[in-house]
C-alpha cells in the first residue's frame, strides 16, 4: 500500500456546504464553531450557541449510544485495488 494511501485513509473527511454560509463559534472555543445557512432567519442563527450543549464532537460525548448506531462499514473487498474516477 502507498504511503500516501496511508496518509488519505486516517483523514476526516466532512461535508462541504453548498451555499453561502456564516461560522458561528459556539462557545468560547475557537475549534468548537458550526456553518449555517446565511439565509436562515435570524432567530435560527441565533437558537445555535443558545443551544451549544446541544451539540457533539466526538462519539466519546454521547454516552449511552448504541455502537451499532453510530458506526458503519462499507462491504469493500480488501484485494480491490483503488480506481480514481475521472472528472
């Protein structure tokens, strides 16, 4: 396995937000801040950090959820060889 693969594979991958969006910090730390719509109204906008204790970083934060919830797996043959799709 390349290295490179290697390195791909332990990245987080999250989604990218279509739209125009604001970044709401939710809370005082910097890394704890969330993108929202900028066309939401404003008392949505609002209700994110009046809400913060609401929100989870981590699967370590949800106690008492069921594993077989919150984890998946994808059915891939390990012996598949990596195809990069063209654009």
């Amino acid at each position: 396995e390349k290295e490179e693969d290697k390195e791909a594979s332990k990245k987080i991958f999250r989604p990218i937000p279509d739209g125009e969006f604001e970044l709401v910090p939710l809370g005082e730390d910097p890394s704890k801040s969330v993108k929202i719509g900028a066309d939401l109204p404003p008392l949505v906008q609002k209700q994110s950090p009046e809400n913060s204790d609401l929100f989870a970083w981590s699967a370590a934060e949800m106690p008492g959820l069921d594993p077989d919830t919150a984890c998946h797996q994808l059915a891939i043959d390990p012996a598949a060889r990596a195809v990069v799709q063209r654009r």
